[in-house]
C-alpha cells in the first residue's frame, strides 16, 4: 500500500503528512496567501494548521526562505490557515474514510 507524501512545517519544522498541512502559495505580487485547493502553480509551502506554527512562520522569516525571494504574509494569513486547517482536514478525513471504505468493499 503506497503511503502519503511527508512535508516539513515551516513553523515547527517536523514531517507531517501532507494532507494534514495547509499550502502556502506566493503570488506574483509577492504576497502569500493559503491555497485552498492544493493544486496551484508553482512553489508552494506548508504549515500546520496551528497558530502557534503560523506565527513561528511569519516571525522567523522563513517564508522568504522557503520562496526563495522576497514576499510578505497577506493580512490574514493566519485566520485563512485556521479556516483551511479545520474544514480541510475534515474533508480529507471523510476523503480517507470513503477509499478505506471502498479498499474494504474489493476484499470482500
């Protein structure tokens, strides 16, 4: 059975599935901001969905090191990771529920 992607916060800096994280997206104006669908274009970055991990991302700079150019957190980052956090995860879980489901039904 193949096993989920790992990738690292950028606030606490452990290895998480990737489907517990939120993705982070720079914009060509160079802000950051969430991305929802986990399917835009380019580099992107993770964080937990933690405000702790958020504010560890936002103090230390380690967004611009993660672009690897100059950027700044659009202002409500931190909300929009919350949010992105909590009902993300919860449709990811039903998500893995319903193949456990469908992995069961073909063993039967």
């Amino acid at each position: 059975m193949k096993s989920e992607p790992s990738r690292t916060c950028l606030g606490c800096r452990e290895a998480r599935p990737k489907g517990r994280l939120v993705r982070l997206v720079r914009l060509r104006s160079g802000t950051v901001v969430v991305d929802a669908s986990a399917q835009a274009a380019g580099r992107g970055a993770y964080v937990c969905p933690d405000a702790q991990c958020v504010e560890r991302a936002l103090i230390r700079g380690r967004l611009a090191h993660a672009f690897r150019t100059p950027c700044v957190a659009s202002p409500d980052l931190a909300t929009a990771v919350a949010a992105a956090g909590r009902g993300g995860l919860a449709i990811r879980r039903r998500e893995a529920d319903m193949r456990g489901a469908d992995v069961m039904a073909t063993r039967v």
